[in-house]
C-alpha cells in the first residue's frame, strides 16, 4: 500500500510538482487535468517523467458532470469522456475520478444515474480504464458516499466502484454510526481513496473544501477512524492526498511534499497500517543555543540576568553560559548571519536519543552532518521545519539536575546513564565560575515562517512525542497571529509556535526564551540594577489590571513599577516580563503557581505592540 498525492496539493509547475513528491518518498501521483493541460510537455512525455521519477500515475481527475441528464446532453459528455479515455491511455493512468454531478442539467433519478454510469464503464473498459465515482458533499443529487455506492452497487459493472474521499464525507458531521456503511462496500469495489483533513469550520462547505483542506494530523476531523473502516472493508489501493489549500498553493513544492508525506506516515501508524520507530519523548531542555556574528550584544544582556560563562568549547567558538539549570550556548561561528542574534538549536534530553533520532530520520526531518573533532561527543541532531537545529542529547544525571553551580560535577558524565555520552564533555569548564542561583528554561518560544506553522505543529507532536495544546489567535498592531503550544506530560518541555499576522511580517523572525524563577519580582530587580532594559509596558494595562483582580497592598504598584505582567486562572497565577529585544531573540522571566498551565497570552497583545512601537 503505497502513498499518493494529487498534483493540485502543490505548488509550481507540474514537473515540478512531480519532483517535489518523487524526493519526498511518495510512489505515485494523482494527476490533476488543470496541470496537465497547462504542462508544455505531451501525456506520453509526463508517462515518462513519472517513470524516470519512479512514480506510478495512479488517478486522473476529474472529470465532471456526467451522469443523470437528458440523452443528448449525455451523448455530448460521453464523447468528452472518449477523449479523456484517450488521452489517459497516453499517459499510462488506469483510473479516472468521475465526481457527482453539480450541473443545473442534472435531474433526482438515480435509475437514469444508474444507466449512464455503467454506459460511462463499458466506454472506460474498451480502454482499459476503471471508474471511481464519487460523492462531492455538495453535489446536486448525489452528495453521500452511501449514496454514491447505492448507485455503483445497482450498475452492477466490473469498471465502475467508488471513490471515498475523507472530506466529501466527513464534512458533512458525519457521526461514527453514519460512517457504519463503508463496511457493506466490498473492497474491491473502492476503487480509490482521498485523504484530507480540516479546521472545524462553520462556512459554506464548497469554500471550506476549495481552501482550507490540510494535511491528516493537521486539522480535526478523525481520519484515524475512518482509515480503519476503509482498510477493515478490504481496501488495498494507494493512500492518497488531496488537498485544496491557499497556503501550500503559494509555498515551497519540496517542503509542503515533505509534510504532506510526513502526515501520511503518522496516519498509517495511528490506524495500525504501519509501523516506525517508536516516538521518544523528550523530558527536558538541555540547551539553547544563540547564533551571533557579535557576542558582546547578548553577553551583556546574558550577564545582566545573571548567567555566568561557565565553559567553552574545546574546538569551536562557542560558549556555555549558565544560570541553574539554564544553559545557553553562545555561538560566534564565522557562519553566523549579519542580520543579529537568532536561535539556531535547541538541545532536547532524552532517554534515547538513538531511538528519537531513528524516528524523525524515519519520518522526514533532515539528519544534520556535524563537523566533529575526533574527540567531540557524537549527538544525533535533525532539522524542524523552520529550520532549527535539533540535537538529542543524554538527560542530566540527578546530581547535575540539582546543582546550581558550574563545578566540575556540572561536566562530569552522567552517572546514571553511563553508556550514554554527555554532551557537556566536549566545553572545558572555566575556572572560578560563581554559583548561580536557581533557575530553568520554562519554555521555547519560536516564531514559524508563515507557510510552515501547521507543519510545525505536526513536526513536534509526531516526531517528538509531545502533545499539542489548542491553537489561539492573538491580536497584533496589524493583524492576528496564530500560536499553538507543544508539550510533554508534565511540562518539562514546553515549545510555544506562533505565526506571523501576514507573509511579510517581522514578527516572523522574533524568538524567545523564556526562564523559570521563583520570584519573578526580586529577578526583575536584579536585573534592572545590573543595568538591564526591561520591556516598558503602558499604564492602561494596570488599570485594566486594577479593575480585573484584587492585588495586597502595593502589589500592583510593583508590577506597575517592573513591567511585570499578570494573569490568572483557576489553578493559579502566572507573573511574567519581557527584556528588549536584541538581534531576533528576546527573554521572558516567569514565575507560574503550580497548577497554572498557560503562557500568560492574554497579555501578548500588550507586548506585541510594545514590541512594534520600539523596533
């Protein structure tokens, strides 16, 4: 059971489109007739593409409107199919995806539907070409898969069965007792399958489908299940896409391929029709890492919040500054951008970063090679989508964990996990670093670029393991931007995605980190006398505040007097500020109550347009 995609599904040229799903590991193509027709080269030339490709044609559609009208205008559609036939002999396709008829012409009589699709079946047949009928959710008279089949099973022809698309019927509210039916169609008689997922909107269901379709995993329909009923029915054709969506219409061909074939493997998984190796999930930050052409910007400020150069490395220019068990690595490599400081890696522990590496291998992401000294510590590390650098490094050993210095015990490797390498033992640790006081990465905040945010989310809940959170719109100066968090069980690994309000946007390229304190006051204090440059925030804001809560004396005047920002839930509150921004990162100090789970995003709206006004 191979894995498809439709040509409409991406962007570009159709070449392009058929090297973009060769490199990305799918094994055949749906071929769409806009694509074609627009395509210089002849049917017989694409036949060869795909061969030289190693891309079976497996569908061309579609083709519209046929069945259940007058005989003339049927004779005319007949003669239209004829040279789609012919044309389809050409370029190597077996299977054509005849949709249910939208036209005014069309009438309610599924005995006439009956006749004509099977008189359709006897001319695919002299061609040696089959008929997959299918439901459009809002065709005229024909719009359910059952539907559909009623008709199919009546014509009784051996060159006509169904095509099941997951929108077409899941779109319509389809409960898990509407979906019951698939299990009477014989397998043999589904000819062809059409993945799709998609936001749970309430709009016209012709525009929903036209563009916002996405990726399985990606939206909210429960293509697990219905996969399960399709392959339970003793379907064994190609597991294919398509997907009518204006974002992957405008991106990059190779990167949407790639997620497109990413989300198709989960899937597979997820219904037990395929096996990888199995997700590892991270339970800590070990690193971030800072790339900058200029270290002297960020020490300051590193400095000023009370990080300490602990160590360096022992072959590169790169260094560990250290707060608790905040670690941050400051990397001046002739590499480096012009365009300020960025986060180019994050370091995630794991129990096997063998094992994590293996599955984000087995699923797409990039394998990073590694200029390593024959001395240096081997660490697995792939590329996120947005282009930074995961590595996968062994978990601290307890002792490390709790220590708040740089001692040599911080550099030691992990006693506990001895067969793993400690990543730490490639930086000669510097002498005299003080003692720090506790402090920890509560979580990542990573910008994506703007065609990438969804498969940023799909990247990180099925590469790595963590659960996706709710996505939520926040208000910016010049539009919304969308913000999804990700997470491991118990919040040791918490990594904020967020979308620019628009293409263009800057905000497309500001990050952040965000640190754990216990008093979130006292870090605000220090670092303000160490000549650090807290994010103002405008007094409206504490008056909002003063109306919305009730504070203990001279609480509010503090956070008036900081810049620290509040937010509360049931469970708990949360204290947070912001530092200015320099290059593309900024930091966040936190201070969250146990049972609070959120990321204080009520108050971006009131640091996004700080942000803007300072830039």
């Amino acid at each position: 059971m191979h894995t498809s995609i439709a040509t409409v599904s991406l962007s570009g040229s159709l070449t392009e489109k058929l090297a973009a799903a060769a490199r990305a590991g799918f094994g055949g193509v749906e071929i769409f007739e806009n694509d074609l027709l627009a395509s210089p080269l002849t049917p017989e030339e694409v036949r060869a593409r795909c061969a030289d490709l190693g891309l079976s044609i497996d569908l061309y559609q579609p083709l519209r409107d046929v069945e259940a009208v007058r005989d003339d205008v049927f004779a005319r559609n007949l003669r239209r199919a004829r040279h789609k036939f012919a044309l389809m002999r050409r370029l190597g396709a077996d299977t054509v995806l005849v949709c249910s008829s939208v036209s005014p012409d069309a009438v309610d009589d599924d005995s006439l539907a009956i006749r004509q699709l099977a008189q359709l079946a006897d001319t695919a047949q002299e061609f040696g070409i089959k008929v997959a009928y299918e439901a459009l959710a809002w065709g005229r008279h024909v719009n359910t898969y059952d539907h559909a089949w009623r008709i199919v099973e009546a014509a009784g022809h051996p060159a006509l069965g169904v095509c099941l698309d997951s929108f077409h019927i899941l779109s319509r509210g389809s409960a898990p007792e509407d979906l019951a039916g698939i299990a009477d169609i014989p397998g043999e008689k589904i000819f062809f399958l059409q993945l799709a997922d998609a936001p749970l909107l309430a709009m016209d269901v012709l525009q929903w489908s036209r563009h916002y379709r996405c990726f399985p995993g990606q939206g909210g329909f429960d293509l697990v299940g219905l996969l399960r009923r399709v392959l339970a029915a003793g379907y064994r054709g190609p597991l294919s896409l398509e997907v009518f969506n204006d974002v992957f219409r405008q991106a990059d061909a190779g990167s949407t391929a790639v997620d497109a074939h990413r989300s198709l493997l989960l899937l597979r998984e997820a219904a037990g029709a395929g096996v990888l190796p199995p997700a590892v999930v991270p339970t800590g930050i070990a690193f971030a890492e800072l790339l900058t052409p200029d270290a002297e910007p960020v020490t300051a400020l590193l400095t000023a919040l009370g990080f300490t150069r602990a160590a360096r490395h022992r072959g590169k220019p790169v260094d560990l500054w250290q707060r608790g068990e905040a670690r941050i690595l400051v990397n001046t490599a002739a590499t480096a951008r012009r365009d300020g400081i960025r986060l180019a890696a994050i370091g995630l522990e794991s129990p096997d970063p063998a094992g994590a590496a293996r599955r984000a291998e087995a699923l797409l992401a990039p394998v990073l090679p590694r200029r390593r000294g024959p001395e240096d510590v081997p660490l697995d590390a792939v590329a996120a989508p947005d282009g930074t650098e995961l590595f996968f490094c062994a978990p601290a050993s307890a002792s490390t964990a709790a220590t708040a210095s740089a001692s040599a015990a911080a550099f030691a490797p992990a006693s506990d996990v001895p067969e793993l390498p400690d990543w730490r033992a490639d930086f000669a640790e510097l002498p005299d670093a003080p003692a720090t006081s506790a402090t920890r990465i509560d979580h990542l905040a990573l910008t994506q670029p703007w065609h990438h945010f969804d498969e940023a989310t799909l990247f990180h809940r099925g590469v790595l393991g963590l659960t996706a959170e709710e996505s939520v719109d926040l208000a910016d100066p010049y539009g919304l931007l969308r913000s999804r968090a990700v997470a491991d069980a118990d919040g040791s690994v918490r990594i904020a995605l967020s979308v620019g309000a628009a293409p263009s946007d800057d905000t497309v390229h500001a990050q952040h980190i965000a640190l754990a304190t216990d008093d979130v006051v006292a870090a605000a204090r220090c670092f303000r006398e160490a000549g650090g440059r807290l994010l103002p925030v405008p007094a409206n804001y504490y008056d909002d505040l003063a109306a919305r809560y009730e504070f203990a004396d001279g609480e509010l005047e503090t956070y008036r007097e900081l810049g620290i920002l509040y937010d509360r839930d049931a469970h708990g509150a949360f204290r947070h500020w912001y530092t200015e921004t320099v290059g593309r990162v900024f930091f966040e100090l936190v201070q969250r109550d146990p049972g609070y789970q959120g990321y204080g995003a009520v108050n971006a709206p009131v640091r996004l347009a700080v942000q803007h006004a300072r830039r």
